[in-house]
C-alpha cells in the first residue's frame, strides 16, 4: 500500500496476513494471479474511496445510515465511516470457511477506532434488521456467491426506507470477461457452460460450479419486477452509463488486478471506438461489465 492510502485506513500486519493467507491463498490457483496482490486488494482503501464516488452519484453518503451485504475484510466500511460520515454497519458470514474474514474486519474497524460490533454475523438471505432500518443497502462481487440472490435482493430492499437506495455490484454472465478467473469467456447461456470453459485455461471448474451464473442484465430485470410486488421501487441503472463513461475515456479498473489481465484488450477497442460505437454495441447485446445495480425504494 501506498503512504497515502495508508494515511486513509490502518492497516496492521495480522488483518494483511489473514487476507492474503485465506483469499489470496484461495484464489491465487484460479486467478495466476499472486496472492500478496489479492489480498491487499482486498484492504484497499482507494478501491473503497471510489466506490463511494460511484455511489455518491445517487445519494450523499454524509449522515446516511448504510447497510454493506457481504463487508468482507471490513476495508469499505471503514474508510467511509471515516472520511465519508457514513453511519454504516456490516453484515457478513461467520462460521467454517469464513470466519478469517469475520474476525479480521472486526480488528481492522477497531484497529481504525470503530465499534467493531458494527459489523454482524449474518448472511443475505436473512437479514437480522427490522424493515426500513437503512437509507443505503450496498453490496459489491457478494450476490454470484449467495444460495438465492432473489432472496437476498428481496431482504436487501426490505430493510430500505422509503427514498433508500440499494446499490449492488456484480458480474455480468452475459459479458466477455470472468472476474474470479480472470478469463476472457463467451457469453454464459446455462449455469454448466462456466466449468467446461475454465477447463480449456487448465483451471479448476469446482468453483465454478457454485457462482450464480444466471446473474445478467436481463435476469436483474425479471427479477427485480418480482421484488416489485412486495416493495415498490424504480430501477434507475444497471450501470451502462459508468460502462460507456469509462470506455470512451481512460478507462478505469476498479482493481489493479483486473487491470493487467484485460488492460491491453481495453485499450485496442478504445483505439477503433470512434463516438464508442463498440460501448452502445456492448451495451445493446446486454454485456457491459459490471453491472451496477441501483435501485430506489418508493
């Protein structure tokens, strides 16, 4: 980590280690990808600035009571209770296979000067908050890893005021690119095509065969008309504006990671894609990537 991005969040020795040696270690083997890199990934607070300006688009954050879904090593919620002035509370897994990632952000919000019971163990499904608790339910890469994301989008919006906003980040199975691999691949057409396309990369599908793969533009909207029927709301984005924005400028990467897998493929269309005709193609055959789900609750 940089002087300046230390200066934003504490980061101390034992969270750094936890997060390289469980994360990092998991997908180091499924992303060629060194596991120091992905586990200070997951701790970086200039990822977490960004991600509040790509929210604050919607909502101020100042003030805001936040739910974040899946908080993982807790870097978000810190870095904006900090210098955002969110009132924000975490919700993420305990138990076998998660509990590194549990402790660690209780450490890390405590090594910061925050409550650390801010962050509750609990999963998506079953939200363990009254409804209309929260002006702002976030979640980022978490929904492909649930047992039912209507469920989970159900819950979300269900403890969101009137007026909140719900702000999911995602993959798009429909798009060019497999976030978790780090693979070009085709369109995914049915939940068995991941695991026989990572094998011609010599990669191992066992993973593979437990994302969500149905997850694409086309399945957010059937599914958020079903969320409708119970708690009115208003799509206001799947993100297309923020793919088509960063295409047809200097295009930023939300990881350093995925930067220096894909950033050569980016900068050849960014060269041909005069008035980003490629962008609203992409855009039109519903494969931008991410999808940036935002949502308001009437």
């Amino acid at each position: 980590m940089t002087k300046s991005v230390e200066r934003l969040l504490v980061v101390n020795p034992e969270v750094l280690e936890k997060a390289v040696s469980s994360v990092g270690a998991f997908f180091e083997p499924l992303s060629r990808i060194d596991k120091a890199a992905l586990g200070a990934e997951h701790l970086d607070a200039a990822k977490s600035i960004g991600r509040a300006e790509l929210l604050q688009k919607y909502v101020s954050l100042e003030g805001k009571k936040l739910l974040e879904i899946g908080s993982g090593f807790g870097a978000n919620l810190a870095t904006w209770i900090k210098h955002f002035g969110v009132d924000g509370y975490g919700l993420e897994a305990d138990g076998e296979g998660f509990n590194t990632s549990f402790a660690a952000s209780r450490q890390l919000l405590s090594d910061n000067g925050i409550d650390p019971s801010r962050i509750i163990a609990g999963v998506g499904e079953k939200v363990p908050f009254e409804d209309k608790s929260f002006d702002i339910v976030y979640s980022a890469n978490v929904l492909e890893h649930t047992q039912d994301p209507q469920r989970v989008l159900m819950e979300a919006v269900r403890v969101l005021r009137p007026g909140g906003i719900l702000h999911f980040e995602m993959p798009n199975y429909l798009s060019y690119f497999e976030g978790h691999y780090m693979i070009l691949q085709p369109p995914i057409l049915f939940r068995g095509m991941l695991p026989l396309w990572v094998r011609l990369y010599r990669r191992d599908p066992v993973f593979a065969r437990t994302l969500q793969t149905a997850i694409n533009p086309r399945w957010c909207r059937r599914t958020l008309a079903r969320v409708d029927q119970a708690y009115p709301i208003q799509l206001l984005s799947l993100g297309e504006d923020v793919f088509l924005e960063r295409l047809s400028n200097a295009f930023r990467f939300e990881k350093p990671t995925v930067a220096g897998k894909i950033g050569w493929l980016v900068k050849l269309i960014q060269r041909a894609n005069r008035r980003n005709w490629i962008g609203h193609m992409i855009v039109a055959l519903q494969g931008h990537y991410p999808i940036y789900m935002t949502v308001l609750r009437k």
